[in-house]
C-alpha cells in the first residue's frame, strides 16, 4: 500500500484536505467536498448485474477491476463505493472489498470498523429510539400512542433473536411495555439518509422528517417535534465525510455509506460520488444486487435526489448466474442450453437498462471453472442480442484483466449521455408509481395489493407524502418477489405487503414478498474462520 497522502495527491487533494487515520485511511475535510449547487465534470460509470446467486457475482470486483483497467490505460479515475456491514462479513458472503487482485486496502480495516461510520449512524439511530420511548415514559405533550409506534433500534450485527422483542419490562420505572425489535444498521433510514445528503443543512432537515410513530390523534411524530435533530447530526459529525483509501493498484477511492440494497437504495453516498466525479475524469460506481433492486433505485432515488447522472452502464454477467436463471443448479455445471435459457433473463435486464435510456457494456466475469463452451454460449447470445460484451479476468490478472473492459468504457463514454429519463413522475399516485416499475423493470403483469397495504396508501394520501417517489423492497435472488423463482418469469402478480414512510430519505418504502430487516447467521457462519494470529493480523476475511 502507498501512504494515503500519496493517493489523495494524485487526485490534487493537499494534505490540510485530509483527517488521517493512520498511514492508509482518511477522511475528506468539510471544505474541500463540493457544494450541493455544483456540477460535477467526471464521467459517471454505473457498474450493476444480473440477478445474482447467493453467493455475489463479483460486482464490486468488477467496479475495482475495472478502474484499475482504466488507470492503466492511462485515464485519472477514482472509485466511489459502499462500506460492508458486519453482519455478512461474520455472516454468508464474508468481506465486501472485492477480491484477488482487485480489492481495497487496507481490507480489514475497512471490513472492521473502518472509520467507526456504521457505529455513528447506529448511535444516532438508537439515540432517537430513547428520546422517543423516553417521551412515551414520561407522558410528554406529544402524547405518543405506543402502539403506533414503528422506529426499532439498529445492530450491525446479524442476530434473527431481536427479530421481535418486547421492551420496558420491569415495572415503571423501566419504561412503557411495548413491541419493538431491531433491524441491521444498514437498513437504518439514517444510513439512507446518510447516502442522499448534500450539505450539512440538507442532512438535519433530512433527519427532522423521520417520522417515528403517530399519536392519539393520530398525527405523525418526527425526531424534529422530539427535538432529537441537532444531538442526531452531531453523533455524525464524522460519519458525514467520505473516506479515502485506495485499490490493490493504488486507484483512489471513496467509501461511503452502506445503506441496504432492497429496503433503502444501495448506493454509496451522493457526497462521495460527486466528489469523485468532481476530482477524477471517471468515476466508477456501483449499485446493490442485480439492475432491478439497486440500479433503479440508482436512477429514481439517488439520481432523481442528487440530479446526478451516469455517462456509461456497465451490465456483470456470469456463467453460473446465466445457469440458475436458465434452471441449472449453482452447485454443479449443466448443459448448454442452460446458459442459452439464462440469455432471456440478460435480455430482459438489458431492456430495462434501455427504459433509462443507455445502451450497456456487458461485462462477462470469468471464474476459474467456467468452460470456453459456456464463455462461448454467452458471447454468442450477446451478439444476438447486439450487445458489446467483454471477458474481464480481473480477479485473477487484477487491471490488466480489465483493460478491454476499460476500453469498451471508454469508447461508450464518447456517445452523447442519455437525457435525464426517470420511470415515473413524482404527480403519479404512488400505486401507479409501484405498477410502473414492477411491469417495467420486473416484468410483471399486475399488483396484488394487501388489505394493509391499502390502508397505508390511504394513511399516506391523507398525510400528503404521495408525491414522494418509491422505494420496492423485494428479492435480489429473482425479479419477482419469490426468492426460488430464479428462472425469468414474465407476467407474474407482484405481491404488496405494506407501504412504509421513509420521510427523512425521502421515499415510501414498498414491501413485497418476506423481507427481512435484521438478517440471521447461517448454519456455517464465517466468524468460524475469522481469527487475530499472533501478529496482531486479523486473518480468515
């Protein structure tokens, strides 16, 4: 690794720009990240997939690979992606820095802890659910209904136990009984918040919208009306600010925010990708999960927020999640014709790519024991389907396995950008807003709205949140709302659960299917292999 002022040097960042922490890690001060008004001049590349496996299919990897590549053909590039959370680090899918020769470092330092982000926005989060249950105690004017109470607390741990708990046992002096639980803090509306602020003004108003409950009257409750805005914003004082390290080949990047990929927008932060969209000529960016979860939201949530826009779509696609789709088995290799079935789950993300008006790079991620008769099915289909694909072998041959991909970019950038196109416009009642992206970027044929459901849509018309724009929470392993429903499927019925208030971020939360806030640990989990050795290291990320 190079000293981290090196890495802010290349991007002209001074060293008073910088809050070190130690040799390899950094904030960006206040005054050096761009003004809300400011238009960045960097070219955004937007880096999404297919529907993935369970087991990731490298995207951000990918995204790593894929600026190194640009480095090496000589482009001033900087990275701007999310942070991981604890809970699949010690979880399913282990370490959220990439892998092989394209990732970040220093890696455990940014997959434990880091800058202490995750922590802040958690202690801001549950800051507000004891200034709201100590409201309730203490019978305050607001005249809270603890029954119509929704702000659970927040662990970055993942723990199924405090799925659903009951607080204030003990007797009055501990506090109201009532049903709680807690959530992952990545599915924290702070996070979110965290993700869509653009100044320091913008994150406290942002933060006095939360919206915490309802009381007797049934009027709604925010963390402003429980004067909670100012502490909040001052737990993020640091939070605020990107970080800065670099790739395994020295490519400055911004990390930042990690909000979850299907109840919030599963972006990094606005603030860090403008900053590097306004320091470096490229900017490589990522989204959640496959294009329907985190690419939409991309577009409708973070770009409709921040007015930003992508200059290049960049689509990953594997063998083995061509397979699934097709009907094969993760676990083993199948026949061709299954990865020749998986091509119409490529095409239909590609149309939904065109809906916002780009034409995408396809991005083939190699694994060591993908075939050259899988590799060719795949070329062959996107040639069918018109589509520029390149093979990236990255992980293994770190920016130099990139440099086609890179140039691919690069030729895709010189196209005119696409006019700003959003799916749906903000006047549209919110149950139109949700047929248009389930018909449209799912493929379904219609909505199968639930009795709750119905009475939050009338709760939100009342109150007048119906113009804020959506936010689907579903699946990632399928576009519809059944996670073993792998294979493309068009013209199912998109199931609506409930429609939740997100007035901090800005946008209703939409769930769909059995989504699951605060994850639990699997049978194997990968805290099994996590140790510190006798160095000092920590190992087995």
């Amino acid at each position: 690794m190079r000293p981290i002022l090196e890495i802010a040097a290349a991007l002209d960042l001074q060293p008073n720009s910088l809050i070190c922490y130690g040799e390899h890690m950094a904030k960006l001060r206040l005054g050096v990240l761009p003004k809300k008004e400011a238009k960045p001049t960097g070219k955004i590349v937007l880096v999404s997939a297919i529907n993935p496996t369970r087991s990731g299919e490298g995207k951000t990897t990918v995204s790593i690979g894929l600026a190194q590549g640009l480095a090496r053909i000589g482009q001033r590039v900087a990275l701007a992606l999310r942070e991981p959370s604890l809970g699949p680090i010690f979880g399913v899918k282990g370490g959220g820095t990439g892998g092989g020769h394209c990732q970040l470092e220093p890696s455990t330092r940014i997959n434990l802890h880091f800058t202490g982000d995750l922590h802040a926005v958690g202690a801001a989060h549950n800051l507000l659910a004891a200034l709201l249950d100590n409201a309730i105690h203490f019978r305050s004017e607001l005249d809270l209904e603890h029954r119509q109470v929704f702000w659970r607390r927040v662990l970055d741990v993942n723990d199924r136990t405090l799925r659903h708990s009951v607080i204030g046992l003990g007797g009055r002096l501990n506090g109201v009984p009532r049903e709680a639980g807690f959530d992952i803090t990545a599915a924290s509306e702070i996070m979110a918040i965290l993700c869509l602020y653009e100044d320091l003004a913008d994150l406290k108003v942002r933060l006095g919208r939360i919206l915490v409950g309802f009381d007797r009257s049934g009027d709604p409750v925010t963390a402003q009306s429980l004067q909670a805005t100012g502490a909040m914003a001052a737990l993020l004082q640091d939070a605020v600010l990107p970080n800065l390290v670099q790739s395994s080949e020295g490519v400055p990047t911004f990390v930042h925010g990690g909000p979850f990929g299907n109840i919030a927008h599963g972006c990094n932060s606005v603030i860090a990708t403008k900053t590097a969209a306004t320091y470096a000529d490229f900017a490589v960016t990522e989204a959640g999960f496959g294009f329907d979860l985190g690419a939409e939201k991309f577009f409708d949530l973070k770009c409709r927020s921040s007015g930003l826009w992508p200059s290049v779509v960049v689509l990953v696609v594997t063998v083995r999640a061509l397979r699934v789709h097709g009907g094969g088995e993760l676990a083993r290799h199948g026949a061709i014709e299954e990865i020749e079935s998986g091509l119409e789950h490529l095409s239909h993300h590609v149309h939904s790519v065109r809906a916002f008006g780009f034409e995408p790079v396809i991005a083939i991620n190699r694994f060591a024991d993908d075939t050259a008769q899988e590799l060719a099915a795949i070329d062959k289909g996107c040639v069918q389907l018109g589509l520029n694909a390149v093979h990236f072998t990255g992980f293994a041959e770190g920016g130099a396995g990139a440099e086609m991909l890179a140039h691919a970019v690069v030729t895709a950038a010189t196209q005119p950008i696409p006019p700003i196109r959003y799916l749906y416009d903000l006047e549209s009642l919110p149950e139109e807003k949700i047929a248009t992206v389930a018909r449209t970027i799912y493929g379904a044929s219609d909505l199968e709205i639930s009795r709750n459901a119905r009475k939050d849509l009338e709760r939100i018309q009342a109150l007048g949140y119906e113009r804020l724009p959506i936010c689907i929470a579903k699946t990632h392993l399928s576009l519809s709302s059944d996670p073993d429903q792998g294979s493309y499927h068009k013209g199912f019925t998109l199931p609506v659960e409930s429609v939740r208030i997100a007035a901090g971020a800005g946008y209703l939360l939409v769930l769909t299917g059995d989504i699951v806030t605060m994850p639990g640990l699997p049978r194997d989990p990968a805290a099994h292999r996590i140790d510190l050795s006798d160095e000092g290291e920590i190992i087995g990320i």
